[in-house]
C-alpha cells in the first residue's frame, strides 16, 4: 500500500513511467515513497536477436578488437552474458560505456569501464571523450539492439577505427493496454512522463496513438539524454523537456521534485499577487 507524504513536492502527483517492467522497480519504489502515484506503461520489450549467431561470431573474435563499446545497460547485461556463455573477456580490451548505468551494469558483472562520457551520455557524449579521438587503425566492437543510429560508428570510421556490430538483442514495443493510461489523462491525474531512450519515446507515440498524442505531447517530460530531448522537440512536445543531470534513478526523482517545487512557486507567486490587485 503507498504511504503519500504529503509534505513532499510530489505528493498526490501523477507519474507516467515507461521504462520496460523489469528496469523500473528502482524508479517506482522511489517516485511512490515521494508521495506520487505512478501508471506504468512500458514502451520497450527487450527479446532475443533475429539471429543471435551473427552476435557471437563477433564475440569469437573478440581478442582481435582493441575497443568494447556498450549502447546501454542492456547491451551490457546481454553482451557479457553472451561473451561469458562461450567465450573469455580479453584482458587488454577498452571497455566504453555510454553512460553510468551501464556503467554500473559492467561494473557489478565483474568489469572495469575505461572510456565513459563526462557530460552528454548519448553517442555524441562518446565520440567527445579523449580516448576516442585518436582511433586509427584501432578495431572497434559495437555491443547494441538490432538497429539504431549510425553516427557512433560512423564518426569512428571516419577518425580511421575499423568498426562492427554486435547486435544482442531487438527493443519490440509490448502489448500494453493504454486505455487506463488515457483514462488518467482525460481525469488530468498524470503530471508528468519519465522517457529513458528514443526508442521508447517513439514507441509511447505509437502505442498512445492519436487518442493520447494531445496529451502526451502537453504533458511534462523528464528524459536522461540530451538527444532524447532533441527527439522530444522534434516530435513536437509543446510542454517543458525536462534533462536530468545524469540517467540514475535518484537524478530523475531530483529532476521531477524540483519541477514541482519550481511550479508550486510560481502558482504561490501568482496568488499572492492576484490578492494584491
């Protein structure tokens, strides 16, 4: 049963969550004991490649390959899974994760992380750290879903880096039945979406379909990547994208408490000087 406190900024608000059901609990947990109320919907399955044989002859050759980048957490939690399955992690091989929770998925698998972004924790967040600038003749493995963008490879080919892929696993959108989630919008109980990939925003477009896209698009977003709030933009959110210093679950509550603080002011402010007029 939630316990609300009501002394919190996120007391009796209503939070989308879309992170797919077995990466959100973390995230849940904390949002409910602010005193929110979260409706999930997952907007990202995580299933087996179309053909995982392709992925492991990459892993086979994994002591030819100077650079191990992971794409996300699950790039990690997978990849590694496979590599230990048949195979041996090279000792002299460069781990590069996109951001920290990879990085800490790698971490408590048992490896170290040498090449992390500072800042941007997104492809272009890579491509900036030192350790990627000089890459020529350097051979690049690309741990990630079926698909996705180019630019990471591409940059590293065009700085001289032979590069391929290791696709592990493919994001699906799951059967998720949204007819609660819109029910919440029309009422006006959901305050707030949390995004954590560009995938899952375009797939929450899709499932809301144009029933929900009004609403999703003048709701609040919280995202964890400067290029999934250029997404948002493009895609047309018409309210505030909301980037959180970094992608663990403890900055996106920061992100979401002090929106609201930021909005209770402002409504304060407007009382105070409507009482005056």
């Amino acid at each position: 049963m939630l316990l609300q406190n009501p002394k919190t900024p996120l007391a009796g608000r209503g939070i989308l969550v879309t992170r797919p059901a077995h990466q959100a609990v973390g995230l849940v947990e904390k949002i409910e004991q602010a005193g929110a109320m979260v409706f999930s919907c997952p907007a990202i399955e995580i299933v087996p490649p179309g053909n995982p044989d392709a992925a492991d002859e990459q892993f086979q050759q994994l002591d030819s390959f100077d650079i191990l980048i992971f794409i996300s957490a699950n790039a990690a939690r997978i990849g590694i899974g496979m590599i230990e399955k048949n195979h041996q992690m090279p000792k002299q091989i460069a781990i590069a994760a996109v951001g920290q929770a990879t990085t800490r998925m790698v971490e408590e698998l048992g490896y170290q992380v040498a090449i992390l972004p500072q800042q941007r924790f997104d492809s272009e967040g890579l491509l900036a750290t030192p350790q990627l600038q000089q890459v020529a003749g350097k051979r690049v493995l690309i741990v990630r879903g079926e698909g996705g963008r180019e630019l990471l490879a591409s940059r590293l080919r065009e700085r001289g880096a032979t590069v391929h892929y290791a696709e592990a696993y493919r994001r699906t959108i799951p059967a998720v039945d949204t007819a609660p989630i819109l029910k919440a919008w029309q009422q006006q109980q959901i305050d707030a979406a949390i995004v954590t990939s560009n995938q899952g925003l375009d797939n929450l477009i899709s499932l809301l379909g144009p029933a929900g896209h009004a609403y999703l698009l003048n709701t609040p977003l919280v995202v964890i990547s400067q290029r999934t709030a250029e997404v948002a933009q493009e895609r047309g959110f018409l309210h505030s994208v909301l980037l959180t210093q970094n992608p663990s679950d403890p900055a996106i509550l920061d992100t979401l408490t002090s929106y609201f603080v930021a909005e209770s002011n402002k409504g304060e402010a407007l009382e105070q000087q409507s009482s005056t007029l």
